[in-house]
C-alpha cells in the first residue's frame, strides 16, 4: 500500500515488459522515482527453417548480429528445438563461438551471453544502428566474403544493412519475428489511469506498480502462446490476440506522472495510438526516447522529446531523467 511519501514520488512510465529483477525498476526505486511498466509491443517468431539453415553452416557466415532482445531467442528457439539440439551442442555451437558477436545494449549482450553462451560480444555501448556499425567497421570480420547473419524483425530499418553494404560487407538479413500491438495495451492503460484516479482519492490504496503488477511482472506479456507450422513447414510462433473490451477514454489522472519513455520506433507507433485514449494532452509530460530512430518517430507524431539517454541503459537513461526534472531541459 502506498504512504504519502510515496504519493509524492515521481511517477515514470516505462513503456517496456518488466525483466525479473529489472535493472531499471531497481535504479529508479532507489533514486526516488515510481518506476511503472507497461508492455507495448507483442511478437511472433517466424522462418524458423530458414534460420536453422543459416545456423548448420557456420563457416559460410563472418559473425552474427543481433540489435534486440527478440533477435536472440529466435535464435535460442532454434537450437532448443529437439531434431536441432544435438547437432548444435556437439559441434555448431563451439564454431559459432569462434565469430564475433555483435549487439546493440548492454540488455541484449546479457541475453547472448546467458542464453546463447557466446563471448566476447562487441558493440554493447553501441545505443544506434550508425553506432553498431562502426564498431562492426572497427573490428572487421577476418572473411569480407562471408555474411554476417542478422536476424531481425518484420519492421525492421535498412540504416545497418545499407552502411555495411556500401562498405563492401555482406549481410544476410533473415526476419525472425514480426512485432505487433500487445493485446492488453489499451487496457492495461485504461486500469493504470483510472484506479490511478481512485488511488489519489485514498492515498491508502494501490500503487500504480501494484495496480499493474500482474500486466508487467513478466519478461513478455504472459499471453498463452502456440508454435504452428505454416504452408511451408516454417515454425511460428504466435500470441494470443483477442480482442479487449472497456476502451473508452478516460482523464488523465496520473498526478505524479513526470515522464513517459519510449523504447523503439514501434513502440512509439503502437502505444501513442493507445495512450490518446487515455492522456487528453502531453503538454505537461516528458517524453524521453531511448534511441535517435525513436526520438524521429516521436517527432513524426509532433510529440517534443525532452531528452534521448546517450547510451541504452539505465543509468543513462536515470541521468536524462533527472537533467529534464530539476532543470527543464529540453532538445
């Protein structure tokens, strides 16, 4: 239950799936903030064949790539498959460890490494697709001949792809899984606000993290899912989408709310759909974009970014915070 100290906190809506033992929510709590998460984005894993394919042939491949989270359980989704997992631990996995491994953030080098078991890994300060790709430049692949593999979304941008091209590098480029909408968005911000509004009239009541604790307590949205196979053999897998009811649109009644971080493009796209629906106006809100390429998508829906963290992780993102609070920064 909230006290009046924790009324008076500072509410930060992180647009995210809350990781166990989340580095953000732990920062955040300890520096005075009411860290809240909402997960935005839902995904479906596809073409897994193809990806199997480019797994069994290391030697025709210079490194591998991976700029998220989802990237790398594609990938562990392949070789945990049964018909897959004895070819890859008696000799693939020792010869995918000898190419270098190279990521965007700290969260996604964590996965490789816990999952994957592959180091070193470069490129983890890398908060940019440009960024990444100078690192990829720096180091350069032993064979130029050979692709990198990168397994990336549907909606991917082809800034990576086209630099390393023009530099002569080869890239295979294989769509791992399709982002979409998680199904609870609207919902999960139409409770936040409106028991918000309850709670600022009984400051005994929920916190705004207690009143979404089940919507964020998971690494992805706990929507059952379902592995199917395609016309073509491919494996998918899918969440549940049904639709919700109660969209209506309520006040805007986060009192405390100081600042909304957004996470990707597509989650910009996905979320500023459903928080309109919830937020009759951003004017007294700080808007903050982990990544130039979302800043630009916030900018496409007119929407002011406050600040953009110079590197993807917590800290960083607790110092742009703290710089936009108590000095009203604005870029």
């Amino acid at each position: 239950m909230a006290d009046s100290n924790d009324l008076k906190k500072p509410v930060v809506l992180i647009l995210k799936s809350k990781n166990k033992d989340d580095s953000y929510e732990r920062l955040f709590n300890e520096h005075g903030y009411k860290p809240v998460f909402v997960p935005v984005l839902a995904f479906k894993f596809i073409n897994q064949a193809d990806l199997r394919k480019r797994l069994e042939n290391p030697e025709n491949h210079s490194g591998l790539v991976f700029t998220s989270q989802r990237a790398v359980e594609a990938v562990n989704l392949c070789i945990r498959d049964m018909a897959f997992e004895e070819e890859w631990s008696s000799s693939l996995k020792e010869k995918w460890s000898q190419l270098p491994v190279f990521v965007t953030g700290k969260a996604t080098g964590k996965q490789v490494r816990e999952k994957l078991q592959f180091s070193p890994i470069f490129g983890e300060d890398s908060g940019s697709a440009e960024a990444l790709a100078e690192t990829i430049l720096n180091k350069r692949p032993a064979d130029l001949s050979k692709e990198l593999l990168f397994p990336c979304a549907n909606i991917k941008k082809e800034i990576l792809p086209n630099i390393l091209k023009e530099k002569g590098y080869g890239i295979c480029c294989i769509t791992a899984y399709c982002t979409q909408r998680d199904p609870q968005l609207v919902e999960s911000l139409r409770k936040l606000f409106e028991e918000n509004k309850a709670r600022l009239s009984s400051p005994t009541s929920a916190t705004p993290s207690e009143i979404i604790g089940e919507i964020s307590a998971g690494e992805t949205s706990n929507n059952p899912v379902e592995v199917l196979e395609t016309s073509g053999g491919t494996s998918e897998l899918l969440g549940q989408t049904s639709e919700l009811q109660g969209r209506e649109e309520v006040s805007n009644a986060l009192g405390q709310l100081a600042c909304i971080v957004f996470f990707s493009p597509s989650g910009v796209n996905f979320a500023h759909d459903a928080l309109q629906q919830t937020i009759r106006s951003f004017e007294d809100i700080k808007l903050v974009a982990i990544g130039q390429s979302t800043a630009q998508e916030l900018h496409k829906h007119s929407l002011t970014v406050a600040g953009v963290p110079a590197k993807p992780d917590p800290p960083s993102l607790l110092k742009v915070i703290d710089s936009i609070l108590e000095k009203g920064l604005k870029i």
